[in-house]
C-alpha cells in the first residue's frame, strides 16, 4: 500500500476553500484505499493530523486567531493596502513561516511518504530546501487552486510588493522557478487553468475537477415564496466581489428589491466596508451577514441563488456545494467556473454592478427558479462533481507518476 500525504502550510481550522479540500480527501480516504493507497496525514504548520483516526477534517472552524494583521485597526490604518511594509509582514507572517513550519513538521515526522501532495508551492520550496535526500526518495505533486495566471490570488493581498517587480522575483518567482524545476506534476482545478499556466511544461501539468462527498438526503428546495433566496460564500477580501454585489443591489428598482434577499457567508478585511455601506444605504433589511460558518451545507439548502462575483478563482468548492443542493449558479469567468456551470442552472456573468443588477433582475422578472433547474444543477454535481470520481483520477495520477 502506497502512503499519502499533504502538506499545508496554514492552520487547519481555517474556514476556507483548501480545507474543504482537505476534508473531502479525508471523507474520501476509503476510495484512496481501494486504488492501493494509504492517506496516512495532512501535515499543517501546527500539527500532524493523522487521518486514518478521522472521517473527517473536524479541526475547520474550531478556533480563531487572537491577532491577525489585517483585522488589527492601528496597523490597518497606518499601513495601507499598497504599503509595501504591509506587503512583506502578510507575506512572511501568512505564507512563508508557516510553509516553512510545516515543511520541517513533515520532514521530522518520520512518515517517508510516496507520494507529497503539497498545497500550494511555498510549502515544497521549503521542501526541497531542507528534505535532503527525503526529495529523492518522494514523488512531489502541488496542488494549485489558481486560475493559473502567476500570483492572481495573491497580488490584491500583497499589492505593495508588486510594486516592487524585482522584491517580487526574489522573494516569490525565484522561489517557484526551484519547485517547478523538481516537482513531478502539478495539478491544476480546470482545463483553462493549465492551459493559462504557460509557465509551466506541458509534461508536468494536468487537471483535476474538485469533488465532495454527497449529503445523506438532499430534498430540493421548493421555490413558494415570494421572497428569491440570494446566499454568497467566501472571505470578505477585495476578491471574491461582495462590495459589487451590495452596490448592485442599491441600485435596483425597489419593486426588485423587494422580492430578493442576499445572505453573506463569512468574513475578512472588507466586511466592515461591506456592512457599513448597507447600512449607509439602508438596506439591512434585504441583507443578513451571517459570518463565519462551519454549518454551510444546512444554510445552503433553503437557499435558491449563489452567487460569486469573483476576480480569480481556481474550481470554488463552495460552487460545487450549491450544485449538490440544487442551487442556481451566478458567477464570473474565472478559473474553472465555466466549466462547472451549464446555462440549464447558471448564468457566466461580466464582474460589474451593472452585470450583477440586471441578471438579478432577470431571475425575478423571468422566475429563472425552477425545479427543472435545480434538478439540472443536483444532476451536474452528481455526474462531473463526486468525490469518488474525484479521488479515482487523483490515484491513477498517483500511480502513473
């Protein structure tokens, strides 16, 4: 039996895409079994989590931080988005340090996995830097959750260093040009992202559609009310598009508003702008901020729209978990959302308010909300978006490298 193991450098109670991902290997673990392998542990920049006593990945949600910078309100208000001293405590307080933890966890473990399933690529650099002849020994995957385009995700979160293109060569692409070099295969979330990863050879790049484990019993919500059900999912940081939403809500007509409600799930740098501009604008009572939340799928389904107005993305795990409940999909084209979405249940939308106001108004107008359309939706997820399927592809790769 082949051993497996990830590698993460961030907290595993963090709410957030790359966990969910996480769990489902967890909850899937069993598949992995059936195809010769062993997921022996996730290996974090705080602990070694060891899955096999697990069926799922119960650390997510279950505590905050006491300090993060960007919440800190003295900080945040002497050092703005583009100061590049901002920058580069992120950089090395969020990513770097923790990769480098959790890379000299993992080499210390004494696990001597076959094969490393790395998230992202500061965690391999620090890898390959100290793992010795660990390096030789292991197959080395990286799992990119970008839409493939260099730093996309991270350059509205370290704006001051891309200020600085020859501070941003030394301390991220130099780094990333040693693990591309070493890796033995890297796996991106859509066909559009590795065919947008021109920097990397052909040889080593595939792609590998996220997938989670069906619910129990999913009843399809019935639409019978007068009230459309709106819900967006995901960090409240300049990315994922929430200020866009709540503009486009202010500017509809009140007869549209008045048969819509939009609930925001989760938190982040940009949630008191966002809160204060509703209230500003007084429209508390079309909106509910429901924080940060480890209950998604039960919120998800008495739900009818989700909707993610983002500027990069890889394959939205939270995309994938409206579409098991049967959901109507709004969202941009970014990363692999096209891929995930087909016009039977969802609509690909241009990231402006303009955009944003009129498909809202044409779900209302033209009762887009119907059971052939979450019927459409719940089929997609089950023939493109399961775990099983998920899993099966990730160990033939496994296997093949």
């Amino acid at each position: 039996m082949k051993k497996l193991v990830i590698v993460y450098g961030a907290s595993l109670t963090q709410v957030q895409g790359v966990n969910y991902v996480n769990d489902s290997f967890v909850r899937g673990k069993q598949y992995f079994r059936d195809n010769g392998i062993e997921f022996e542990a996730i290996v974090s920049n705080e602990e070694v989590f060891e899955c096999n006593k697990h069926d799922c990945l119960d650390r997510i949600g279950a505590s905050k931080p006491k300090f993060t910078f960007m919440k800190e309100s003295r900080l945040r208000r002497t050092l703005k988005d583009n100061f590049i001293l901002r920058s580069l405590l992120r950089l090395f307080k969020s990513f770097l340090l923790p990769s480098k933890k959790a890379a000299k966890r993992y080499i210390s473990s004494g696990i001597n996995a076959d094969f490393l399933l790395f998230q992202g690529s500061f965690a391999a650099y620090y890898f390959f830097k100290y793992g010795g002849d660990m390096c030789n020994k292991t197959k080395v995957v990286i799992m990119d959750h970008s839409d493939g385009v260099p730093y996309s995700m991270l350059r509205p979160q370290l704006k001051g260093l891309f200020r600085y293109p020859f501070l941003a060569k030394a301390l991220l692409i130099n780094k990333d040009k040693l693990v591309y070099e070493r890796m033995d295969k890297i796996v991106f979330l859509s066909s559009k992202a590795v065919e947008a990863a021109q920097h990397i050879p052909t040889s080593k790049k595939t792609y590998i559609f996220n997938g989670i484990e069906d619910l129990p019993q999913v009843t399809l919500k019935k639409h019978l009310d007068d009230i459309i059900q709106f819900v967006c999912v995901g960090s409240m940081n300049y990315r994922k598009g929430q200020d866009l939403i709540v503009k486009a809500l202010n500017a509809l007509p009140d007869e549209i508003k008045k048969k819509i409600h939009f609930h925001f799930v989760g938190s982040g740098p940009q949630m008191n702008v966002i809160s204060k501009y509703v209230h500003n604008h007084q429209l508390d009572e079309f909106v509910t901020f429901l924080g940060v939340r480890n209950d998604v799928s039960d919120i998800l389904k008495n739900m009818d729209v989700f909707m993610l107005p983002s500027s990069s993305e890889g394959m939205p795990m939270s995309i994938i978990e409206a579409e098991r409940q049967g959901l109507y999909i709004v969202a941009t084209d970014t990363g692999g959302i096209k891929e995930m979405i087909s016009e039977d249940f969802g609509t690909i939308i241009d990231r402006s308010i303009s955009a944003i106001a009129e498909t809202i108004t044409d779900i209302v107008v033209n009762n887009r909300i119907t059971p052939e359309v979450r019927e459409a939706s719940r089929n997609f997820y089950l023939n493109h978006l399961s775990l099983k399927n998920n899993i099966n592809t990730f160990s033939k790769m496994f296997l093949s490298l």
